[in-house]
C-alpha cells in the first residue's frame, strides 16, 4: 500500500475515541476521525469492458420459482433479456 494516500486512524472501539468525533482522550492525533476517513473513500472504476462475472454469494431454492442465485456483479454488464448460463 502507499502509505501517502492511505490514512492511519487510532479509535478506541471499547469508548467510542475517534470513530465519530475527535477524542479528549487523544490530544496528539488531530486528523480525521474513523467515519470521515471512510466517507472519504472513493470506490474503484467499474470494469465494464470485461466480461460479465458474479462470484454466488447465495443460493435460494424458491418453490413455484425454482432455484435463484444471488450475488454482485463484479465485471462487466447485466442488461434485460441477457442469457446467463451456470
């Protein structure tokens, strides 16, 4: 990791120190807290140009319906009327 973009942000999850709000109990750490560093992140580009892939994350068997499986779609494009073979 590149240490430049990534920010180290000490919490104390047992009081609560830095997750929302900055902590008295911390006066040598005068960045971000938890939540602030997490509402900064920005996600990674979608890869559309590649081929569909959804890692199955659960599958449900629905009865009347059949079996449905569940999961994101990681790469690529899911448009109506696309033939998803398994």
């Amino acid at each position: 990791y590149n240490p430049d973009v990534v920010n180290v942000v000490p919490v104390s999850a047992w009081v609560g120190d830095g997750l929302v709000e900055r902590s008295a109990r911390m006066p040598w750490y005068q960045s971000c807290t938890l939540l602030e560093a997490l509402d900064a992140l920005s996600p990674p580009p979608r890869e559309t140009d590649k081929p569909l892939r959804i890692p199955i994350v659960e599958v449900y068997k629905i009865g009347g319906i059949g079996t449905v499986a569940s999961g994101r779609i990681e790469t690529g494009v899911m448009r109506p009327g696309i033939s998803v073979v398994f």
